[in-house]
C-alpha cells in the first residue's frame, strides 16, 4: 500500500457552499492505496457586496478543518476572499505529524547517507508545517445565459505552497504520509484547472482535471539537463472527473494520468538517479464522498 495526499477539486466549486462538511477520500495508484478523513466547519460574511452580478455575491469564508489517514494526522484553517464573482483569494495553514503502522510510513527522514530505499522511520518525530496563498479565477456561463443547461464552469487556480519538518535541516530529504521521500523544506508551485458542465440531475457535473506540482526551492540542484534525479521536473496530472449530489450527498469520482520521469537506475540514494525520459502512466482512480450538514 502506498499514500498520497489526495487532492481533489475543491467541491465549493460545485456544490453548495455549507458550514459544516465529512469528507472521506480514497485512491487507488498504481500501485498504492490511500484513505483519508477530512472533517471541516466554514462559514461566509458578505464582503463588499454591490448592486452588479459581478459583486452582488462579495464574500469572505474562514474554514478550520482536521484530516486523518492511518498514518498521519493534519489540522489547519484557510480563509478566501472573493471580491468580484470571477476572482478567489486564499490564504492557509495547517501543522502536522506522522507514525508507522505495520510497513506503511507516515513520517521519515531520508538523509543522502542512506544508501538504499529504506528511509528512516521518526514516529512523532517532528511537525510538518504548511502554508500557501493562492489566487483563482473562475466562471460560469450561466450567469450570463439564463436556464438549467446553459452552465459551463471554468476554474483555473495558482498557488505558493510552503512545507517544512521541524526535525529536518534544508539539506535533508524527509517523507510524509508514505509519498516518494523527495521533499525538501522549502516552495513549490502548483496549479489546477478545471473545465466541467453543470446539469440539474443527479450527475451534476462532468468535465476534465488538470493539475500541476513543481518545485521552486532546489529547483536547480540536479537538472533533467544534466542527468541529475530532475530536480527541476513539473509532474502533470490529468483525467476526467464527474460529481454526483443528492441532498446533502456528494460522492467525486476521478480517473487520472500523470507525467512520471524514468531513470538509467533506481539503485540506492534518489539524488544520485540519473534522469532519462518522461513517460505518462496511469495514476490513480480517486473516489471522494462528502456529508454536509
């Protein structure tokens, strides 16, 4: 089994916005496995709100939220503005820490000493730290073309995300919640773009997912140029989505690919892989079921 935080499309994009939300995450990979819980509590205040269709729904949300996975736990708030109807701004944090259980790894450090792919397990052995603004901007044509079937949604939003372990130095590589042991302390960048119809059935949406992760911090230590373990190498994720909701109920499904880089070899520490090519693989089929109250 393998785990991977497991970023979905916000739903407030598509639902409606609620104070309260339970959220259960899976993925299959390829290979891999991840389950996630994510528990939240929001709330919306206008915010400059005016006469025009492009200020008349001005708002300001604050979230707290709590995650847990089987070997990890996360709690952290988020506030978005939304000062005209096409643009979102927002800002947040969260703080947490990981365990082993059984052979699955929440939290180790993978120093370049380590010869092999065996990273050193550090139960509770420090505080992954996060935060990161964003800016997006969104649309939906319905609010230009009246009726049920005129609802064409773009999202398209970009984010400086900061992560760091407490217990590692910047030059120390560390793992959390069993993903590749690759992270650094330090900035990277992402983006996602959504393209989706809205229908007034059952299946509410259905549309196309992009995503991206690069990073900015050690970018350049080992270049896909230069044979390095690429370093500098932006991960593309894509695939379909569709969003069913009935009452308060609403269950995402995704089915994704990804850009994954080859190497000559993977044999002992990953700063020493030599890139090859890029290859797009399967990725994961990802099911998120939400219960708003």
């Amino acid at each position: 089994m393998k785990l991977f935080i497991l970023w979905l499309v916000p739903l407030w994009i598509f639902a409606a916005e609620v104070k309260n939300q339970i959220q259960w995450l899976n993925a299959v990979y390829f290979p891999g496995f991840e389950t996630k819980v994510v528990i939240s509590h929001e709330q919306k205040v206008p915010f400059l709100q005016g006469e025009g269709v492009l200020t008349k729904d001005n708002s300001f949300t604050w979230k707290l939220f709590g995650e847990l996975s089987p070997v990890s736990v996360n709690g952290g708030m988020e506030m978005r503005i939304s000062p005209l109807a096409v643009l979102v701004f927002t800002a947040g944090g969260k703080i947490g820490t990981g365990w082993k259980l059984l052979d699955f790894v929440g939290l180790a450090l993978n120093p370049v000493t380590n010869t092999n792919h065996t990273q050193t397990p550090t139960s509770f052995g420090g505080a992954v730290i996060e935060g990161w603004v964003s800016g997006a901007f969104q649309f939906d044509t319905g609010a230009v073309i009246p009726g049920d079937w005129s609802h064409v949604l773009l999202y398209t939003g970009h984010t400086l995300n900061y992560r760091m372990l407490t217990s590692a130095d910047d030059d120390t590589p560390w793992l959390y919640e069993a993903d590749s042991g690759r992270n650094y302390n330090g900035w990277r960048y992402l983006s996602t773009t959504v393209i989706a119809y809205q229908m007034p059935l059952w299946l509410k949406n259905i549309g196309v997912l992009v995503s991206t992760t690069s990073r900015i911090t050690k970018r350049d230590v080992s270049p896909m140029a230069d044979k390095g373990w690429a370093s500098d190498f932006t991960e593309w994720v894509f695939g379909p989505l569709g969003y069913i909701e009935w009452g308060n109920h609403g269950i995402t499904l995704l089915f994704q690919w990804h850009s994954d880089p080859q190497f000559e070899s993977k044999e002992g520490h990953f700063t020493q892989w030599k890139y090859e090519q890029t290859l797009i693989k399967p990725y994961r089929v990802a099911l998120s079921y939400s219960y708003s109250f």
